[in-house]
C-alpha cells in the first residue's frame, strides 16, 4: 500500500507493482553477475599464477577452452558497450 498526498493509503497500481518486481529482478540478476565475475576472475587469477600458459593450453580442451575464449570475447564487447554509453550519458 501507498500513501497518496492526502494521507490516504491507496493500492499500488498493477503496472507500479510490475514495475517493482522487474526492478527487483534486474537488481537481483546483476547481483548474481557480480559474483559470477568475481568467481572467474578469481580462478583466473589463481591458474594464471599457478601454471604458464604453455602448459593451460597442453592440458585445456581446445575445444571447450575456445568456447571459453568466445564467451568472455561476447561479455567483454557487451561491458565495452556499457562502458561506452556511461560515457556519453556522462558528457551530456
């Protein structure tokens, strides 16, 4: 419930409720992408440091490691695009 100007409360509105259930979700989805990017690029860290890359690609699968490549290849484009767009909405 919400309360209007005049100290009334009133129900939100179905399309206020959607609203908040979507913010919710992307606040939740992004949460969960933080993590998930922290997570890799802790293991990352930990097998750039702990093995040369000559030996990664002796023992990786090629396949599932240029699968891997591809991937973070696609997110990285997607985070130059937002990176990008805050630019711009930051020089306006």
């Amino acid at each position: 419930m919400a309360w209007s100007g005049e100290n009334v409360m009133k129900k939100p509105s179905a399309d206020e409720r959607l609203i908040r259930v979507e913010e919710i979700r992307a606040i939740a989805d992004l949460r969960i992408m933080h993590s998930k990017i922290n997570e890799l690029y802790q293991v990352v860290s930990v097998l750039k440091r702990r093995h040369p890359e000559m030996a990664i690609r002796e023992y990786a699968d090629q396949r599932m490691l240029d699968d891997d490549i591809k991937r973070v290849d696609e997110i990285y484009l997607w985070f130059i695009g937002l990176k990008e767009e805050g630019l711009k909405l930051r020089k306006k």
